[in-house]
C-alpha cells in the first residue's frame, strides 16, 4: 500500500475521532466551564492519558514494531513467541504500577495541582478519586497498544486508527447526562465521576475491540509465564530511551503541569483546550506518518536497502509539510474565532474563549515541528538506536524549561505553549544534524525548493486569512449561526487561497502525487 493510502487510512479514521473529541469539548466547556471542577477532571484525566502517550504509545510502539518486524522475517512462530514474551512481563508491570498510583493519588495529584484546587477540599478530593477511577485506563491501553503494533505491523492500520473513536463515544455519553442533568456543582461533580468511569470502560473496549481484530487476522499471541529473556531484556534496553526520544511532546506536557500549578485557576483547561486544536492535524498527519513509515522503514533499513529508505522518508517530510504547515499557519490566525465559534457558552466565558485562543496560537508556533518528530524518529528507531533522540530531546527540553521560566511570568499560560513549542523546533534541527551527518538521511534538493514553496504558499493564506479575520469579527459575537457562518468563511478562504497557490507555484502537480501514491514493499 502506498504512504498516501497508509496515511489516509490512519488520518481519516483519526479524523472520526477527532470530530467526536470536538463534541466532547465543547460539551465539556459548557457543562463544566473552567477552572474548578473542569481543572481537577482536566489533572485526574491527564495524568493516564500522559502516561499512554508517553510509555505506550510512543516508547512501547518505537521499540516494539522494530523488534517485532525483525523476528517476523524469521518467520510468524518467531514473531508470536516475543509477543508471548513482551506481554508476560509487561502485564505484572502494568498492574503493580497502576496499583501502587491509584494508593499514592492523593499525592501525586498534589504535586501538579495548583494552589487553588489544593486549598478547595471537596474539589480537591473529587481530583482524587476521579484520578482513581480513570487511572486503569492506563493498563488496558498499554495492552491495547501491544495488539495495535501487531497490527500495525501486519499493515492492519484501520482498527487501531479506529479504536480512539470508542473512548470519545464514551465521554460523550457521560457528558450528554450531565447536559441534561440541573445546572449546579452537584451535577458537575456527579458528571466528572461519570467522566472517570467512561475513561476506564473505553479503555477496555479498546482493547477487547483490538483483539477480536487480531485474531480474525490469524494472529494469536500464546500463553506463559513472565520471564525476562534476552529478546525481553533487548527491548528493555530499547525501550528505556525511547520514553525521551519519542515522547517529548509528552514530556512538555509533564512540565507544563509544574508550571502551571503557580498560573491562575483555569490555566489547565485553557491548555487543554487549546491542545485539542493542535493536536487534531498533529494526530491525523505526525502520528498518522509515524505509524505508517515505521514498518516499512524497518524493513528497508533490515535488507540494506538505503535509497528506498531515503525516498521514503523524504516524501513523508514533504507530505507533512504540504498538510501541516497550512494548519498551522490558519490555526495561528483564526485559533480564537473557532474556539470562539464552538466553546463559548453556558460555562465557558467569553474572557476563557480569549484566552484559550491565544494559547491555541503559540501552540501551533510548533505544529510542524511536533509532526516532524514524528517523522525523524523513526530512522533510529528502525535501527534500534533509542538513544540518540533522548540527547536531542533533552536538549530541546532544556531549552523549553529555560524558556518557560523567561516567558511564563511574561505571557502566563500563553508563555508555556510558546516555549514548547520553539524547543520542539531545537529538537528538529538536532534530529536532522545528526542524520545527516551520519549518512543516514539528508533532505533531496527537489524536496527542499518543494517544501519552501509550500511555505510562501501557506504565507499567501495566512496574509488572506489576516485579511478576512478583521471583516469577520463581528460575526464571532452575534448568534451561533453567524459564528458557524464565520467558520465556513474561514475554510473556504483557507481552502481557495491555499489551493491556488500551491497549483500557481508548481507544489501539486501529477508527478508529484504518483511520487507519494507509490507503493511501499
């Protein structure tokens, strides 16, 4: 299948359930509002969905599908046999670690929460036990995880892609009740804990959703007991690295929650919002490419086949860019009319929506580059090297934290998303240094002259878009109808403007696409 279609598969699917995580934040926004309540479901959601992106999704599946494609060339027994291994070890873990957090909860809610929600009591034991309840979570997507790269890597995307969609469904029913329940903090408290029990039921859906399509592909990972073999101990030593390397953007978000326990009440939910802006084209495109390359640049990289790998990893970068930068560019200038447009409302002020669209604005500062993380990594992981894109995620987290400490008591809330999002820039220009400088990887000239008219292409939009924001202003503060009037002016600028510019200057042409639509072996 080609990168396009790979890609497609993932990104539409992700599409689906980033539409269904829009409806939840904005029922979010209206029934609970910000700060409060919101803030300590925002703490007690965040800590396992950190920790799912983080270990599972970015350290597991980067040391994982290398390893797993390895021994799948020796043969499928070979493959079920790690699979078996990693499973039986990783289980006991998951459970003793989910274990010993839900006890030390109270505690470790105490560390991120900020002065407010730690002098209100009642909200602050509410953070508790809502953290409690979803904290399972975490163990059933860890293993939901596992079964997903087995898929992923029998190029299966679509179930995985997919599997998301069951978790917003969830939260949409727990905040549908709470809509129709008397306004109060009663209702917000009882929603919140109906939002806790969602995430935990989701999770293990997800997983049950991710075996049955397993096993109907004929694949079944057998029985044993935990031991920790050679193949175990490899992938551990992979593995340890590559919670830095492939989860910065989670570790931002890590240090961001320290940050914000001395902002105002309401910061969290301000950046949480803002975050769902960003991270709709970040998961249909960055991790959608992620998912897609791994398999195949593992395998390129295994048979030596060096030019294969280079052209496949050139035409992700240029995809990228093509879909990513206009995002950014449009989300930095309309950011506040769309969050305007769907959050405002009920709980969720007019001053909240402002704030949260200028958050939205610094955060997408750092789109391209959160993508591009994704697209790099994957070098090294292919050759089990885990270890350098720690070096260059530390430095760019240095430069992150010296960042917030400069611009935090500056710009606040907004402060955090712009100095994440200029070190996860730092961390790009490391990752390509090195590749090139170790042979590995060095960008064509053609991609290059490509990827810089694709820039002035996403200029000209953003200077339409500029334009169209001072005219359309007004609109944002008449009824719903003249907001959603206002939105559809926006993509339908973006959308002539952008078009026309990249057909005017030579980025989208039939050489190109069938370049992209080629088919990967």
């Amino acid at each position: 299948m080609s990168l396009i279609k790979n890609v497609g598969t993932i990104g539409g699917l992700t599409l689906v359930s980033r539409i269904f995580g829009f409806a939840r934040d904005i029922l979010l926004a209206r029934v609970l509002g910000a700060g409060g309540v919101a803030d300590a479901w925002q703490l007690a959601f965040q800590l396992p969905n950190l920790f799912r992106r983080l270990f599972a999704e970015g350290a597991f599946a980067s040391a994982f599908v290398p390893l797993f494609n390895r021994h799948m060339a020796e043969g499928e027994s070979e493959a079920r046999r790690f699979a078996a291994e990693v499973l039986a070890v990783l289980l006991p873990i998951l459970v003793v670690f989910g274990a010993l957090m839900m006890l030390a909860m109270p505690w470790v809610l105490w560390a991120f929460a900020n002065g407010e929600l730690r002098g209100d009591a009642p909200t602050y034991a509410l953070a508790v036990t809502m953290g409690q309840i979803a904290f399972p979570y975490l163990m059933f997507m860890s293993l939901a995880t596992l079964v997903a790269a087995i898929l992923n890597s029998l190029s299966r995307f679509a179930a995985a892609a997919a599997a998301p969609i069951l978790l917003n469904i969830c939260l949409l029913a727990a905040l549908v009740w709470g809509a129709f329940q008397t306004p109060g903090e009663a209702t917000r408290a009882a929603t919140g804990i109906g939002l806790a029990i969602a995430v935990s039921v989701s999770g293990l859906l997800q997983l049950v959703w991710l075996a049955w399509f397993m096993r109907r592909a004929g694949f079944r990972i057998p029985r044993q007991r935990p031991r920790i073999t050679d193949r175990v101990k490899e992938m551990g030593v992979l593995i340890v690295p590559a919670v830095f390397g492939a989860g910065v953007y989670q570790i931002s978000r890590f240090i961001d929650l320290a940050f914000i326990r001395g902002l105002p009440d309401g910061s969290l939910t301000y950046m949480a919002m803002a975050d769902r802006w960003n991270q709709l084209p970040l998961g249909i495109i960055g991790i959608a490419l992620g998912t897609a390359i791994l398999p195949a640049l593992s395998r390129y990289i295994s048979r030596a086949e060096d030019e294969e790998a280079v052209r496949l990893q050139a035409n992700a970068i240029e995809l990228a860019m093509l879909l990513t930068l206009p995002c950014a560019v449009a989300l930095f200038f309309t950011g506040f009319a769309f969050v305007k447009a769907f959050m405002e409302g009920q709980a969720f002020t007019e001053e909240d929506a402002r704030i949260t669209g200028m958050v939205t604005s610094a955060l997408v500062v750092g789109l391209p580059a959160y993508v591009l993380v994704k697209v790099l990594t994957p070098n090294f992981f292919a050759r089990r090297d885990t270890r350098t894109p720690v070096y260059t995620a530390a430095a760019s987290l240095v430069v992150t934290v010296v960042l917030n400490l400069v611009l935090v008591p500056l710009l606040g809330v907004v402060g955090l998303a712009l100095a994440g999002a200029i070190g996860a820039w730092v961390n790009i220009a490391l990752l390509g240094a090195i590749l090139a400088r170790r042979g590995f990887f060095r960008l064509p000239a053609r991609v290059v002259g490509r990827i810089g008219r694709i820039v002035l292409a996403s200029a000209l939009m953003g200077a339409a878009l500029w334009g169209l924001m001072r005219v359309i202003a007004p609109w944002l503060g008449g009824p719903f109808t003249m907001r959603l009037l206002a939105v559809g002016a926006i993509l339908a600028v973006s959308l002539v403007t952008y078009g026309a510019g990249t057909v005017l200057l030579g980025v989208l042409d039939k050489a190109t696409v069938q370049r992209l639509m080629r088919r990967q072996s």
